[in-house]
C-alpha cells in the first residue's frame, strides 16, 4: 500500500488553488470558495490542504487531549432524565430508563424535604452506572451523603456551585467518599448555548467558570488533585456538524492547558469530563420528523467530538404537556443506533487528521483562548454576556430575514399542524433567557 502512493507525486496547496481558479473560469476565488460563518465569526475555505494545519502526532490518551483521553474505546454514556415528585413513580421510571438502554441516569428534585431514599433506588445497582444529581438543597445533599456512604458506586455527578453561599460547606467536606468517584461542581455552558452562545463563547465561559471553581475550592483548602476531579462540565450541541466536533476537541486541550499550569500530581486529572446535552434552541414542536434528524446529528457531533455521557432530551421537554413516550424514546435510541448498528464507540477520535476539522479546531481554540484572556483581565463576565445577547439577536433575525433556513418552519412547513407550544423562556445564567429559534419565527410570520 505505501508503494501504491509513492507512484503519486504530491500536489502543494499553491498547486490545488491554481486548479481550483481554471474550474472557477473567472469567477471571484474568496467569494466561491471562502465561507464566513456569520454566528461562529470565522472565515474558512470551503477547500483544506495538509499545510493548513500544524499536524503532530498525537496519540489518544496523551496531552493536551484534544483527540481525547481515552486509549480503547470512544464509548459515551446515554443519560436518561427523571424528575423526582414521587418517589414511587420515580424509581419506576428509573428502572424502565435502564431497561431500554440508557447506561446512566440524571435524577432532578423537585421536592427537597422528606425524601424516600431507599424507594426512590430501589433495585438499582449504583456500582455500574453514573449518576447524576441536580438539587442545591443541603439536607437533601446530606440525605444523600449518607445513603452513599453505605454502598458501593461507580460515579456520582453533582450540580452544586462552589461559589454559592449555601454549597461553600460542600465544597469542604461534603460528599468524600471512598466507595466511588465524586464529581460535585458542575459547569453548566449547556445555559449559555440555549441562550445563543456561539462554540467560542461557550468555550470561553466554560474555560472562565471552570477556572473560577477551581481557585475557589483551593482557596477553601482542597489540593489541586481533588479539586480538578471535583470539576465536570456541560455542554449544549448546536447544528453547526463540524463546529460541534471542533468545539469539545478544542476545549480539551485549552482546559488541559489550564490543569497543568497548577502542576497536578497526577497526569490524569489534566483531563476533563464533558457531558453534552441536545436543547431546544433549533427544536421545532410542528416537524417532530426532522427533530430525530436534528438530534441524530447533533448526538454524532458529540460523539466525534469526544463527550464522556450524552443527554438527548427529548424534544418537546421544554412543551407545555412535557415530554411525550415516544419523543423520549426516540432520544435513547438514537445513541443505541450510532453504538449498536454504526459502531462509533469503537473507534478512537474517527475524524482525527481531518483537514478540516483540525483547522476548525485550532481555529477555534484560538478564538476562544483570546476571549478567556479578556474575561480574565476585566475580571467579570459582563462583555461576554453582552456578546452572548448580540449572537443571539443575529442567530434570530438571520432566521426571520430568511437568511437561514429552519426546515420544516421556514421552509418545506409540516401540513400536520401540532398544537403543542413551547413553554416560558428559561432563566439561565447572569440573567440570560434561553431562546428557541421557532418561537421567535412564528411571532413574525
């Protein structure tokens, strides 16, 4: 086989560009060929040569973890999403999750008092799933503590805030188990998505929030070591294909960047677990057809990106009625597809060595690399939620100027017409408001 390319000469970037301007005939080079992504602010060629990238050979595994940190499988974790009212009804669905495929569970409180504990995980073995647990309420959180501290588990993911008031004590010596791993801070870039973030603003949040807990756990007198593992972060996933590729593999390496510069212990905590969660922000509850292909792309992007655990909400979550059985069906299967039948957990970082997708990462490290350093000299976030809202104005009447097209709304509509609708926007962080594209179209047609 390397007889075989050997009998070919190699052509040089310059070579291809003079190709490319005969089969232009005439036409502008830079208008036919170079792409400018108007959300994401980047310029690209549409056309990618080996000298466009500073290629290494890095091996998964290994620093700075841009290919991932992984060395024999590419296997992500399929989450599923409970609310917690009645602990009964709870646990049923728990068990149901873990009978159709999901590998992992995310339990959400809505009731912090005088939970059932042993009701609601009943028959569920802990020792072979992550779990997540979001509630910020400290005597659920010591119901929990205790639970745990009498039985084996494999991994136990938190959403607290290091730098609320009310978890600075869990910060300290909350949740030290021996029996697991405890991952309790987590840093929710996903918000930022859903409120029209682009892949290096997002990046660049998350690089500025993570940083933030990590000084603040070590100012509460936590090694560097234990404060790194506390940490894990989650991310959104837009329709942007090779954004979304480039936007996690990116953030490793910037991340591990920032982990080795407080010289860790152990190699290993240099490297980052990510969660990425499908949102609403391009979701349409008049086309379900076309959100299963919105989801299956978006579930690949994170994949080849890397993300260690997957949530796919289902689609009409965020409705009014709330999540349908076959929607929330639909959202397992999609990752038991791409695992069972496409086989993408069994290969290491398949898009690695992509031309453009090497480009588009670097591209995008960079971006975010230089947002960080600003948010971290001005010492606040305030420009980056200025920046946040101004994307996410342009993403909207991109939209209702029929720039951009929503397939199924703005084109090719659905003739059967649904009378689900979407419920108030969301809060997220420092007073953002999540935003669905389809809500904001369909006040103007």
């Amino acid at each position: 086989m390397n007889k075989l390319f050997e009998t070919f000469s190699k052509s040089s970037k310059e070579e291809w560009i003079q190709l490319l301007n005969k089969e232009l005939k005439g036409a502008n080079f830079d208008d036919s060929l170079l792409k400018k992504d108007e959300i994401e602010e980047l310029t690209y060629p549409s056309f990618f040569h080996n000298e466009d990238i500073n290629q290494k050979d890095e091996i998964p595994g290994n620093f700075p973890y841009k290919r991932g940190f992984l060395a024999e499988e590419n296997d992500w974790s399929i989450v599923g999403e409970i609310l917690v009212s009645d602990e009964k009804q709870a646990n049923k669905k728990a068990l149901d999750l873990l009978m159709k495929g999901n590998t992992s569970l995310h339990f959400e409180f809505q009731k912090a008092e005088n939970i059932d504990l042993s009701s609601l995980f009943e028959g569920i073995e802990f020792q072979y799933i992550t779990v997540y647990f979001t509630t910020n309420n400290n005597h659920l959180l010591n119901q929990l503590n205790t639970f745990f501290k009498d039985i084996p588990f494999k991994e136990i993911f938190f959403n607290l805030n290091p730098l609320a008031e009310n978890t600075k004590l869990s910060a300290e010596n909350l949740l030290d188990f021996q029996k697991g791993l405890i991952r309790n801070f987590n840093v929710d870039s996903y918000s930022m998505q859903q409120a029209g973030a682009n892949c290096s603003q997002e990046i660049a949040f998350a690089l500025n929030l993570g940083h933030d807990y990590l000084i603040q756990q070590i100012q509460l007198g936590r090694n560097v070591d234990d404060a790194l593992v506390n940490l894990h972060f989650t991310f959104g996933v837009g329709s942007s294909y090779l954004f979304e590729i480039a936007k996690l593999r990116a953030f490793r390496l910037l991340w591990a960047k920032i982990a080795r510069s407080y010289k860790p212990e152990h190699k290993c905590n240099e490297t980052v677990q990510i969660t990425s969660k499908i949102g609403f922000l391009n979701k349409s509850l008049q086309d379900p057809y076309t959100n299963l292909l919105r989801q299956t792309t978006e579930v690949m992007s994170a994949v080849l990106g890397g993300a260690n655990h997957i949530i796919n909400q289902a689609y009409d979550k965020d409705s009014t009625t709330g999540s349908s059985e076959i929607a929330e069906r639909m959202a397992t299967n999609i990752s038991l597809i791409l695992k069972e039948e496409s086989y993408l957990e069994k290969v290491l970082d398949a898009v690695g060595g992509s031309y453009a997708i090497e480009t588009l990462t670097e591209n995008l490290a960079d971006k975010a690399w230089k947002l960080f350093q600003e948010i971290e000299a001005k010492g606040n976030i305030n420009s980056l939620i200025e920046e946040i809202n101004n994307t996410a104005s342009k993403r909207i009447n991109l939209y209702q100027e029929k720039k951009k097209t929503l397939i199924g709304i703005t084109k090719f509509p659905n003739p059967e017409k649904s009378d689900l609708t979407w419920k108030e926007n969301k809060a997220t962080h420092f007073g953002l408001k999540q935003i669905i594209i389809e809500k904001e179209i369909l006040t103007t047609l």
